[in-house]
C-alpha cells in the first residue's frame, strides 16, 4: 500500500483529467469511423451514462479507500469532475441528439420514461458540486458546510442508479454488481468514523 502511495504522491492530476477523457475520444472515434452499431445515437447516450456513473462510483470511493490505508485524496475532484463532464454530455445526448431539440418531444419523452426525472435529479445534485470545486469555493464555504454540500454526490449516486436499474428491463450482473457497491459505499458514509484522539495536555 506505501508503494502505491507513493506512486500516488508523485503522480500529476492531469494525468487523471487525461486518462479520463479517453473514454469520450475513443467514442468520438468511434462515430467518426462509423464502427458504433445499428443505434449509434443509443450507444453514445448510454456510454456517456455509464461512463458518468463509474466516475461518480470511484469519486465516492476516495474516502474510504483511505480508510484502508489507500490515500488517492488528490484525484477525487479530478474524478467528481469528470463524472460531471460524462452526465453534462449524457443530457446533451438526450436533448440534442436523441430529441434533435425538440422541447415538446423532450416533455413528451418524460412522461413516456419517467426514470429520466430520476437521472435529472442526480444531474441537478452534481451542478453546485461541480460549481464549488475549487479552491476558492472551499475557502470561502469553509470546509464544514463544503463537506456537508458535498453529501449531495450521495443524491446523484442513489437517483443514477435507481435510473439505470428502472430503465433497463431486466436486472443483469451489471446492473446489480452497480446497486451492490452504490449500497456498500454509501453504507460505508454510515459507519461512525473513528473519533480522533483528544489532545493531551501538557503538565503545568
Ligand atoms: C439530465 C439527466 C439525465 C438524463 C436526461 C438521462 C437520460 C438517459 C437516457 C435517455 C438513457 C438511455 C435509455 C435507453 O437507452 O432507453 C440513459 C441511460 C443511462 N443513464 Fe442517464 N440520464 C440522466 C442522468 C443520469 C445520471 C445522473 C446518471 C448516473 C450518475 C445516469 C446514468 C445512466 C446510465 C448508467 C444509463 C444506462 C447505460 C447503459 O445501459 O449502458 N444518467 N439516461
């Protein structure tokens, strides 16, 4: 675990913010070269979904991971970000390519998928997070009521994946092994946190 930590340490943040856009140009690729299947406008929207989940999954699983030891603290606003990045194209899929921008279709589309108000709502918990995630924000919220905040990432994990497991029909490996670890880790944000050790004070 040191190893990795170190590895860690040394390891720049751009390097996550790049390695993350990778998923998007290969699927970028795969429009431009044609190679993306009979219902590409589905496909792309589902990527961009799921791509967006898994950011947001390994995002919450900073914390924890620290917890055992691991301490990847560095990348978790590069990952929340990217989650963010992932759900913002994932809308813009929907309303732009799937409904070719037309709102009455967009209205008619929710009442027809009513999960899409679920994914709206994950949507709509990631803004203030992705508008508070710099260092000037955190200053100026105070660490405090910016961890609290920052409970919302919860909101979006439990509406993203009540999303994904209301619009696919049938419940595969996938869909549980998702609901399995959303369960595990926001159990985990449930568990009392070890208290820390009250200073001692000096004899006079
Ligand atoms: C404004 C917000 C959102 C809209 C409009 C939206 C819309 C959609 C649509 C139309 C689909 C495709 C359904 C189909 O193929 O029949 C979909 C799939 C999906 N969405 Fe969303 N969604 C939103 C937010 C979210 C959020 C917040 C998450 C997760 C954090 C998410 C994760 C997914 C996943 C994982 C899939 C399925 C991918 C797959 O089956 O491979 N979505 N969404």
């Amino acid at each position: 675990m040191d190893r990795v930590n170190a590895v860690a340490r040394r390891l720049p943040t751009w390097v996550v913010y790049v390695a993350g856009t990778l998923p998007f140009l290969w699927l970028v690729w795969l429009v431009v070269s044609g190679d993306i299947g009979a219902d590409p406008v589905r496909l792309v929207e589902r990527k961009l979904g799921l791509t967006g989940l898994q950011f947001l999954l390994a995002s919450l699983a900073i914390t924890p991971l620290r917890r055992i030891g691991l301490n990847l603290i560095r990348f978790r606003r590069a990952l929340g970000l990217l989650a963010f990045f992932y759900i913002a194209l994932h809308l813009t899929a929907w309303v732009w390519l799937d409904m070719g921008l037309r709102w009455s279709e967009v209205v008619a589309d929710l009442w027809k998928r009513p999960y899409i108000i679920l994914g709206m709502v994950g949507l709509v918990a990631m803004l203030p997070l992705a508008a508070t995630s710099t260092n000037a924000a955190i200053r100026a919220m105070g660490p405090l009521a910016w961890g609290r905040l920052h409970r919302l990432a919860y909101i979006a994990l439990i509406a993203g994946v009540l999303h994904l497991l209301i619009l696919v029909k049938i419940w595969t490996g996938r869909e549980l092994a998702y609901a399995a670890i959303a369960v595990v880790l926001l159990g985990l944000r449930l568990l009392p946190r070890r208290a820390k050790p009250k200073p001692v004070r000096a004899a006079a």
